[in-house]
C-alpha cells in the first residue's frame, strides 16, 4: 500500500490518497522461481557427481567382472570380490537415480498409451503396496497420446505408489487417474515453467498422513526424506522429478495434513500414433568379434580396463588418450577401423567432433559413445540414433552395443 497526501495550491495538505496493490501472484512465481533454479543448480550438481562416479565405478565394477572368474570358488578372496562388486552395483543404482534428478539419464523415448502402461504396472501395484490399500484406477479411453521412455513412466508410477503406500502405515484408498486436459494461461501463470497447451494428466493419490508446506517445498530434493534412518535412500521422489521433467512433463503436489496427498503428472500431448510393442531382441550373451576397435578414452583407469575386456573379447584394440591421438593412429594404421569406440566429453574436443575427423578419412568406421552422463538429449550427441553406452557398463553390455553397431545395416555415421 502507497499514500500520498493531497494538497491544494497553498500546499496546504486536504488529505491522502492511498493505492493498494495486490502483489500474491508476483510472490508466488518468486517463490516458484527461486525453487527451479535450486532445482537446477542441485541437479547440475548431482549430475557432475554421478558423472565422477561412474567412471570410477567402471573400472571398481569391470575389474572385479575380470578378477572373479580367477579366483578359486570357495576361496575367501571369491567371496571378497563378489562383495565389491555388489556394492559397486547398488552404488550404481544410485548413480542411475541422480542421473534421472538431473534429467541427463539416457532415454528411448517413443510413443506410448500411458493407459496401457498403467494397466500392465497394476499388476505388480497390488503386491507392491499391499494387502490394506485399496487400489482404484480411472483411466480416460479417449487418452491422448505421449512420447516418453517406458521403463521410465513405469518407474515414475511405481516410486509414486511406494510413496502414497508408506503415507498410509494404517491402510487406505491409492486412486490412479488419467485424463485429457487443457492448461490454459492463468493455470500455467501459477505453475511456472509449464506452458499452455494439451496435456495427458496422471493424478496419484492417496489418503495417508499428507504432507506440510515445508515438507512439500524440499519433496523432490535428492537425499531429502522424512523417513527413519535406513528406510530409504531420499532418491525416489527426486528420480520421479527428473523423469517427467526430461520427458518434456511437469509434476506438482497438492497436500495436506491429514488430508492425504495427490501428485499431479502433466505430459504433453503428441500427435503420433502409438505403433504396436516390437519383439525385444535376443537375450543371448553377445558373441566375441575379431575386428579392429579404435579406443578413445582420457580416463586412464576406464581406458585400460576397456581394453582388457575388448582384447580378452578378441578384438584388435588401438588405443587413444585423446583426440588427437586418435587422429594421428587413424591416419597411420595401414589396415582397417572397423569402430570408433570413444567417451562424449573429453578435453580439447568432444567425441561426435572426433567422429566427424575420423569420418573423413575413415567412413567405412561405425561408432559407439561412452559416458558418465550424457542423454540423447544433449547437444554433443549428433543425432537420437546414435549408439550409447552408459557408464558404469559390463563387459555383456559392451559387446552387445559393439555387436549392435558392427551389423547395422546401414552405417551411422555422424552428420
């Protein structure tokens, strides 16, 4: 509220005049802005973290992958290994979730009916939250289409679940709704950064416990969590988060105490078809190969362990700790490249840009990336097709993508 006081020609004052502002909106989009942009710097950060850590993991997992067949079976040093290596692997489940925070997880995103998703999730649902907890679901028919990566929306749906199933201790009602919506101006005024336009609305709730304002401000923070200690990691609600947001969606909370709790999904609308589910390709243990892989890696550590695998595999390996390097090895070596096998982000240059060097005097080589962090959806990658794997891999992992590229029909090559 502003006053100001009225006079006449004699400055002699006559009164005051008062203007009364209404600032709740211009406060709520502050509050609101201040929350995304410590969302993003947190999973800037927990992005940064994980990639560290995976690399390190690369080589703490891919050396005990190697050392564990040596080892006598019932020796203690067995037994030891395989410690280390169970370990690695929950450390990389976690990893995996601070890259779904920070939405730098890599994705497979294609058209789904998210009604057929959540039918086949209810099925594991009813084990998952028990007994106690009625279960209800209402799923639009008319559902309009989303483009999103499966094993992600399935994820999403059960984290959710979890959550609404430890809010009620005592037992409940867990209700999930689908429905069309239009978002119109003054809906996304007050849930910043979500646009207008058409949207698929996942609805999640549950009558538990609910949650406090506070509680809900820090809810998809990474770590945050109001449960015991040992009860969980912190990390479900944030995966859930980074999901959605790196599905082009937005999810929001509406709570209570004593009320219950309802999360909110919102995925945008395409104008796509859902195609029928391929056959999902052969699980047998990838084969060994006798061609020549160009290995391109500055981590040291990672590198060497690479090798060990590819060379245990049968492959003729050359090895690069940098771009340059490469360069100089591809240009030199007199007999074929059959695959570029190089991390993202290196010093100096990254590795598409390494991909289109070596193109040029080597375009018969198809290409496979490694990284700690890097989606599809970042920019160094040259397209949606190229060929992925994420750190921390298996030796399995790393030839089936070598396999894959090896006998693509059609070359992939960077543009």
């Amino acid at each position: 509220m502003t006053m100001s006081p009225v006079k006449d020609a004699s400055d002699e004052i006559l009164g005051a005049a008062a203007i009364a502002r209404d600032i709740s909106d211009r406060k709520l989009l502050e509050k609101q802005l201040r929350q995304a942009q410590r969302m993003e710097a947190i999973g800037q950060l927990s992005g940064g973290i994980a990639h560290d850590f995976n690399n390190l993991l690369t080589v703490i997992n891919g050396s005990c992958e190697l050392l564990e067949p040596e080892l006598p079976q019932k020796a203690s040093l067995r037994r030891h290994c395989e410690q280390i290596r169970k370990a690695g692997e929950r450390a990389a489940s976690l990893t995996r979730q601070l890259l779904a925070f920070s939405r730098q997880q890599v994705l497979e995103p294609r058209v789904l009916a998210l009604n057929t998703v959540i039918l086949d999730v209810e099925k594991m649902l009813n084990r998952v939250i028990g007994e106690d907890i009625e279960l209800r679901t209402s799923l639009d028919p008319s559902l309009g289409s989303v483009k999103a990566d499966r094993s992600q929306i399935e994820q999403v749906i059960m984290n959710l679940a979890v959550n609404a199933r430890d809010a009620m201790p005592n037992g409940g009602r867990l209700t999930i709704q689908t429905a069309n919506v239009i978002v119109d101006k003054a809906f996304a005024r007050r849930h910043q950064p979500q646009q207008p336009g058409p949207y698929v609305r996942l609805s999640v709730r549950d009558t538990g416990i609910g949650m406090d304002a506070e509680t809900q401000a820090r809810i998809f923070e990474p770590f945050f969590t109001t449960k015991e200690v040992g009860k969980g990691t912190g990390l479900g609600l944030s995966t859930v988060y980074g999901a959605i947001r790196q599905s082009g969606g937005h999810i929001w909370v509406y709570s209570e105490l004593g009320q219950g709790t309802s999360f909110e999904v919102y995925l945008p609308i395409v104008p796509e078809r859902v195609l029928d589910e391929k056959p999902s390709g052969s699980a047998d243990t990838p084969s060994n190969g006798t061609e020549t892989i160009l290995l391109v890696e500055d981590e040291e550590g990672v590198r060497e362990l690479t090798r060990d695998l590819l060379a245990g595999s049968g492959y003729v390996v050359l090895e690069a700790e940098s771009p340059e390097k490469a360069l100089q090895t591809a240009s030199h070596y007199p007999n074929p490249i059959h695959l570029l096998l190089t991390d993202v982000i290196m010093p100096g240059m990254n590795g598409p840009k390494l991909a289109q060097r070596l193109a040029m005097i080597r375009p018969e080589m198809k290409v496979v990336y490694m990284s700690g962090y890097t989606g599809f959806r970042q920019p160094q990658l040259p397209d949606s097709q190229a060929i992925l794997l994420p750190k921390p891999f298996t030796r399995e992992a790393l030839l089936r993508k070598l396999r894959d590229a090896l006998t693509l029909d059609v070359e992939s090559k960077p543009k």
